[in-house]
C-alpha cells in the first residue's frame, strides 16, 4: 500500500512538472513571439515615416522644378 501510494505521489510529481514545463515554454515562446511582433511593426512604422518623409522632398523638389520651368518659359518669351 505504501509502494503504491509513493508511487502515485512520484508520478504525480513528474506529471505535475511536466506541465510546468510546458506551460513555462509556452509562455516564454508566446512572449519572445510578441517581443519579434512588436520589433516588426515599429521597423514598418520606421520605414513608413522615412517613405512620407521621402514624398514630401520629392513633391517640393517637383514643385520647385515647375517653378523653375515657368520662369525660364517667361524669360524665352520676354526676349
């Protein structure tokens, strides 16, 4: 009766920190997944501002080049 009752109590126990391993393996993946996510979307958001920043030079070095063309068009027909 006492073999038994350890052994259930063994068995138990290693069951008991089977889970707890997993459960904590789970938890550490689940959460080295959100730190990778999170890295991800702040790189995109990075990547975003610098392209809207990209966009707006090039729409003032557009604007300034149309500028430039109607002056040199008003100078031609002046002359």
């Amino acid at each position: 009766m006492d073999k038994l009752l350890l052994n259930g109590v063994g068995t138990l126990g290693s069951v008991f920190s089977t889970y707890t391993v997993g459960l904590f393996s789970l938890i550490l993946i689940g959460v080295s997944l959100l730190i990778i996510l999170y890295r991800i979307l702040k790189w995109i958001i990075k990547v975003n501002e610098n392209t809207l920043y990209l966009k707006e030079v090039l729409q003032t070095y557009k604007q300034l080049q149309e500028e430039k063309e109607k002056e040199t068009k008003k100078t031609s027909k002046n002359q």
